[in-house]
C-alpha cells in the first residue's frame, strides 16, 4: 500500500492548519460520533472540548488553550495524564504480550498483580475475578452472588437489598441495583426489582453530627433484614461515597453495623468500591476507615492510573470454593469478558501500585483534600450554597433556590451547566451532578493549582446562581 509522503504534498500546509483547528475536528466528531451521557443537540450551541494532549493536571486542545482536568475524566486519572512511569510500563508490556485468551491461559502481569491486590485488600479477600469495566464488575458480583445461594441450594435468595440514591453502573444489572431515576427510570420493565432503604446520606450536617445520623438510618437497613434475609443473597452499597447520587457521603460506622447485620442474618455484603478505592476517600479502599472486609469488592476506575481499561472483583475463599467442584456438577460460574485479564491493562495498574508505594501519597492527600475546602469557606455565606462536603480528595458544593427551605432549583434550569461553561472558559473542567459542583482532581495536583481549581470553582458558583459574594 502507498502511503502520501506529507512532506511532499502540496496540500500539506492547509491540512496542517485545519488539524490545529478546534472547530475543524468538532466537526469530524459530530459527524458520527454519539457521546455518553450527551444531549447531542446541546452541541448545535455547546461547543465539544476536543483535546489534543495531557500532562499531569492538565489537557490542553487543539488550539494550544489549557484546562485543569478537576474531575479527573471522569474518576479515573489519578496520578496525571501521560504518566511517564505508567506510560514506560505500558509501552515495554506492548511488545512482550498484548493479549493472551484468559482461559486455560496466564501471564506473568495478571498473576503479580493478583498478588498484590490481594496484600492491599482487606484482610480475608482472597481470589480475584478480572473484568474490563466497573460496570462489568458489579455484573460479576450480582450474578456471583445469587449463584453462590444457588450451590448452597437456596435458589429462593435472589432479592438484592441497597440504598437510595446509589449508582453501581448503566448496563442492565448493574443498573437494577441503582437508585438514580434519571438512569432507571425508562429502563425499568426490564430491570430487577431490589429491596431500597433510605440513605445515610449526611448533606447539611456538621461533621460532629455524621455518626449520628447514620446510626440513625442503619435502623432502615436493620429492619429491612430482619423481614427480608431469607429472600436476600446480598447487600449492595458504594462505601462512604456515593458519587454518582451528587456526591452524598456518610459516617464509616454504617459499614460498621452493616458488616455485623449481614453475618447476623446470613448476607453477603458487596462494597463497589469501583469509585472510592485506591485512595479517593483518604485511605487506600473506603472500607479501611470502618476496619471491615465486604464478601465481594468491585475494584475499577483508577486501578489503571486512568490509562486503561481495568476491573477487579476481589471475593472471599468461601465463594470461590462454592464453585470448586467436578465440572459434571455443573458448578461453574461461566462468565468472560474477551479483554480479561489483559496484560498491558495489568502491566498499567502495576505501575499504578508503584507510585503508590513509591510515595506517602495517602498522606500528601489529606494535606491536598483539606486546601481544597479551606479554599472555599466562603461559599459558607452565599445565600444559594446549602453544602459545602469532603471526604479526602472530593469535595462538593451544592447549590439550592433556598437553603433554608431545602428547596433546590429546578433541574430545567440547568444551573451545573452555566457552572461548566464558565469554568471552560476560565481554563478549567468543571462537570457538575446536576446542581452539585464537585472537584475530585488528579492526586498529583498542587498548590497553586489547587488554588486557581477552587477559584474558579467560586466564581463558577456566583455564574451559575447569578449572586456574587
């Protein structure tokens, strides 16, 4: 095949220029492409942000304009974009092995990261299943979970119990599980019906309040299983953070009491992790700061550093020896992804781990988490903030019609989305819940970076209530 020599090409020049041009390849992508999450109409008067290139906190797009990546893409960068030691790891994993069938097959990056998730995890999570996704991941624990009651021989457990407001994903089981309309609702006719109790969420309180209120919910929680277990093969809850649902937090002692009522009444315990681990939170998995071990963990997101796609279900030996048995039994829990295990996504969240241990970044994060917050204490006036959360490296300010009331504003009002369209100008992305505008900014963010994030997250603020402080 020959390929045109750009040099020599006349028309090189001009495809140069185009190629430097944003709205040249907006164009090219609202062509054909469907974005997730997307209105696509918006585009006709929002323009897309192509990006051309990261570095560390920031992206920048064709034009040369750069903008401080504050929601990580979307979680999951969280050691900065073009990590030299993530990229050197991926690039010399490339031309060992890219690929290997993951059945009846192995490598050497699947098995040393086992290994070493299984050191990190909470002590009694032993075995580990590989997916691509997070959403992948939660379909892991679901179907898992039942069939583990059905070897036991209770196939009758197959009812799910979790909390209002969560999102453990959008494909359909993982989506049953979910309590967010504007993803259920229309999809509901094909869904699972699970067992939802009221949320320990802890918006407006002061901190000294949280355990309180929490302990105060878990009652919804306990009742629920004392009518409910023998129906019940598991429990599923976002541990402390429920990201999705606008970024709700809650005191680490509902774990606690969870942990005790689900070996109570004999129910397994899913903590999807998928958001909140590898550091998120202030410690290395949510479910350290409660001192438990769920059943199932669901592990995604920045176990890759943000590079690659990458999912793990971390479960305790007893289910996996509910499945180990003579093939004739019929006892094998036959689930695959084509990409499992992949060796350059293993070989990604390897360097991943490296960073972690290379240095205390848990601890520089409280020191980060804690300027994050100090930096907009005086959203505390504004008459249109009614909270202002953190739980290490995400914090949330939540905009209201009147705080005092607890009345939000309309969602037609699209108030998050007057927010982002300031912060992208101001070189900033910013992409709030709804009305809630949140940072949750790559761990290798620093000070004066951190600064310019939360002053434009201010001024965002006063854009989007029309009200300055």
């Amino acid at each position: 095949m020959h390929l045109m020599n750009r040099s020599t090409d006349p028309n090189t020049a001009e495809m140069v220029s185009k190629a430097s041009s944003n709205t040249h390849w907006q164009q090219r992508d609202l062509r054909h492409i469907w974005h997730p999450c997307t209105q696509m109409q918006d585009h006709e008067t929002i323009p897309l942000l192509p990006i051309k290139k990261g570095q560390g906190v920031w992206l920048e797009d064709f034009e040369g304009k750069r903008y401080l990546d504050a929601v990580s893409s979307w979680w999951v960068n969280i050691f900065g974009h073009a990590n030299p030691h993530i990229a050197q790891a991926i690039a010399e994993q490339a031309q060992q092995l890219e690929h290997v069938i993951f059945a009846g097959c192995s490598h050497e990056p699947v098995i040393t990261l086992t290994e070493r998730l299984v050191q990190l995890a909470p002590p009694g999570l032993e075995r580990v299943f590989f997916a691509d996704n997070g959403s992948a991941a939660v379909e892991v624990a679901l179907k898992l979970s039942y069939h583990y009651w059905y070897n036991q021989g209770q196939p009758k457990r197959h009812r799910y119990l979790t909390i209002s407001n969560g999102y453990h994903g959008e494909t359909l089981g993982a989506l049953a599980v979910g309590d967010l309309g504007i993803y259920r609702d229309i999809y509901s006719p094909l869904l699972l019906n699970p067992l939802v109790v009221p949320a320990p969420d802890c918006t407006g309180l002061p901190a000294e309040q949280w355990e309180a209120a929490s302990r105060a919910a878990f009652l919804h929680m306990e009742q629920a299983l004392a009518e409910n277990h023998q129906d019940i093969c598991a429990v599923i809850l976002e541990p402390l953070l429920q990201c999705a649902g606008g970024m709700r937090m809650y005191h680490p002692v509902y774990l606690k009491l969870l942990r005790e009522a689900c070996d109570r009444y004999g129910v397994l315990l899913i903590a999807d992790e998928i958001a909140s681990g590898f550091g998120r939170t202030g410690t290395l998995f949510a479910c350290e700061q409660a001192d438990i071990t769920p059943d199932i963990m669901c592990l995604s997101k920045g176990i890759t550093g943000g590079f690659l796609p990458l999912a793990a279900v971390l479960l305790k030996e007893n289910l996996y020896q509910a499945f180990y048995e003579d093939y004739n039994k019929g006892r094998s829990f036959l689930h695959s992804h084509s990409y499992t295990g992949n060796p350059i996504a293993c070989a990604a969240a390897l360097a991943t781990l490296d960073l972690f241990e290379a240095t205390p970044v848990l601890d520089h994060n409280q020191i980060k988490g804690q300027r994050m917050e100090d930096q907009v204490q005086a959203l505390r006036q504004h008459p249109h903030v009614g909270d202002i959360r953190r739980l290490g490296m995400v914090m949330a300010v939540e905009l209201m019609a009147d705080p005092q009331k607890d009345t939000p504003y309309p969602w037609q009002e699209r108030r998050g989305l007057k927010a982002y369209q300031h912060a992208i100008k101001r070189g900033a992305l910013l992409r709030p819940l709804g009305n809630v505008l949140y940072c949750m900014p790559p761990y290798v963010i620093d000070n004066d970076e951190i600064d310019f994030m939360t002053q434009v997250l201010m001024e965002s603020v006063e854009v989007a209530t029309g009200v300055a402080l």
